[in-house]
C-alpha cells in the first residue's frame, strides 16, 4: 500500500466528497446500530455517517496510520472511533447494519472475490454500500503506466508497486446479486473542474501517483513528475485558467435480504 499523504488527499475535499455523499444517498437503513466505513481514510466523511445515523455506533477501519493519525479528531466517544484494520481479513464482532467502503476497495486486488466475506458481515436486512473509481483507462492513468513502464524508469520503479484497479458498474451488480442482495448499481462521469497549474498532477499526487513517488528518491520524484506533468498538459489542456477532468465512478448499494 502506499504511503498516504493526508494534506495532499485532502486539496479536493469537494471532488472526493460528493461520490461519497451520492453513494450514502441511496442507503435506505433507517435505524442502523452499527454502521462501518471500511477503508475510512482521514474520517471527514465518515463522521458525515454519525450525523445521519446519531443513535448508531459508527467505526471507521483503515490501514494507514498516516489516515488513522488524521481520523482521530473526529472521533466522538461512544459513537464514532477509528482502529487500525485490513479489508483484506476483516472481521466484525457482530452483525453490521450498514458497511460502506468507499474510494478504497480498488486498492485491494481480487476484491470482487472479497464481497463474499463482506456481505456475510452483515445482518439480515443490513446495507453495503461501494464506490471506486472507474478511470482506470483515462488518459491520467494509462499516461502514468506508459512512464513508469518506459525503458527510463521501468528498471527504477520495479513491477511490483500495487495499481489500483476496478470493474463496471455490471460485475458488481451481477455479483452481489449471486450473494442474495437486492443491488441498485450505477456509473457516473463528474466533470471536475480544476484551478492553478498543473491541477491534473495535483490531483493523482494524493492518490495514483502515491506508489510511483514512495520508491524514487527526491531528485528522481520531482523528474518524474516533470515528465509525467508534461503528458497531463498535454491531455487535459487549460481553458482560461481552468482544466476539466472527466472522472468515471462506479456505485453499488445492495440489500441483503431477511
Ligand atoms: C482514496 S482513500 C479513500 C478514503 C475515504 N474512504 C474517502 O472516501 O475519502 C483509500 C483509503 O483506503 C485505505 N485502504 C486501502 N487498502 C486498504 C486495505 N487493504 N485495508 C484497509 N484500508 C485500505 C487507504 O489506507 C486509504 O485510507
């Protein structure tokens, strides 16, 4: 996994947030008990969890202490805490009520395998609610594999650094039907619009581009990213001082049935 940088993830709060927001939206839980945000990040979002639901006990799981460090202002005894925790081997105490796991399974490979383990977590009749980006073929992305897979830095980086990487709207649907959930699953484009120079570089430096910086030392980071800048101006031109950045993200929210 890599190394998370707080301040940096948090320069698009508002273009994180709103998938987040759409996604909890179409959770019909009405008096959840124990809800869980299962790749929790710096809890900003998920103390938005606490505020809908503020008779439920609300846990918020990750495992970068860089996040947990960040996520524990939030934590409000009794309602809402953070502990240190794997997608991959989690296990809750109980039956979970609502399970939300946002921006975070495409960190995990295989996890369409995984949504076995995570819908058993829950209660009869409990929520699971997913979101993970869906620009894995954007130019941002497929410009990043390009450089770091040229005969220049290909030998620098290595191979095994992990890639973040999801399916369709369809996949997830078709299998958390097969686990017995009514699924409601959908896609949707934001148009971001971003300010200052370079804001596309900006942008993956809190998150695609954390795996690539943790392995090259200062000098090799900022030549890097000169190049990798370079491409993105390329691809996503400025227009009067602002850069649009299509950015596809795929939603499920599935009921489990009594
Ligand atoms: C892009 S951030 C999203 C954070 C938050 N959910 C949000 O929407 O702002 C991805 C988060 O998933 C966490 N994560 C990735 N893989 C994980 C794993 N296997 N187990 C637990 N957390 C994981 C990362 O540490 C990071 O905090």
């Amino acid at each position: 996994m890599p190394t998370w940088n707080t301040r940096q993830y948090e320069r698009y709060t508002d273009e994180r947030g709103r998938p987040f927001h759409d996604l909890v939206g179409r959770i019909g839980a009405a008096e959840p008990s124990y809800v869980v945000d299962l790749g929790c990040g710096t809890g900003e979002l998920t103390a938005t969890l606490a505020e809908r639901w503020p008779e439920a006990m609300v846990h918020g799981e990750d495992s970068s202490p860089e996040m947990l460090k960040c996520a524990a202002a939030q934590a409000i005894p009794g309602r809402l805490d953070f502990t240190r925790a794997d997608i991959r081997d989690w296990v809750p105490p109980r039956g979970v009520d609502v399970l939300v796991t946002n921006a975070a399974l495409q960190w995990v490979p295989g996890h369409l395998e995984l949504l076995d383990q995570l819908i058993r977590a829950l209660r009869p009749g409990g929520w699971f609610a997913m979101q993970v980006p869906g620009n894995f073929d954007a130019p941002s992305h497929v410009l990043l594999t390009e450089l770091r897979e040229s005969p220049r830095w290909r030998e620098r980086l290595g191979d095994d650094a992990v890639r973040p990487g999801a399916h369709g709207a369809a996949e997830y649907l078709a299998a958390l039907a097969a686990l017995g959930c009514v699924v409601d699953a959908w896609e949707t484009t934001y148009l971001h619009v971003l300010a200052g120079p370079d804001p596309v570089l900006e942008w993956t430096r809190g998150t695609a581009l954390l795996p690539v910086l943790d392995r090259l030392d200062d000098a090799d980071a900022a030549e890097f990213e000169g190049e990798y800048a370079a491409a993105l101006r390329a691809a996503y031109p400025p227009r009067d001082g602002r850069t649009m950045l299509p950015f596809r993200r795929v939603f499920a929210v599935a009921e489990k049935q009594r």
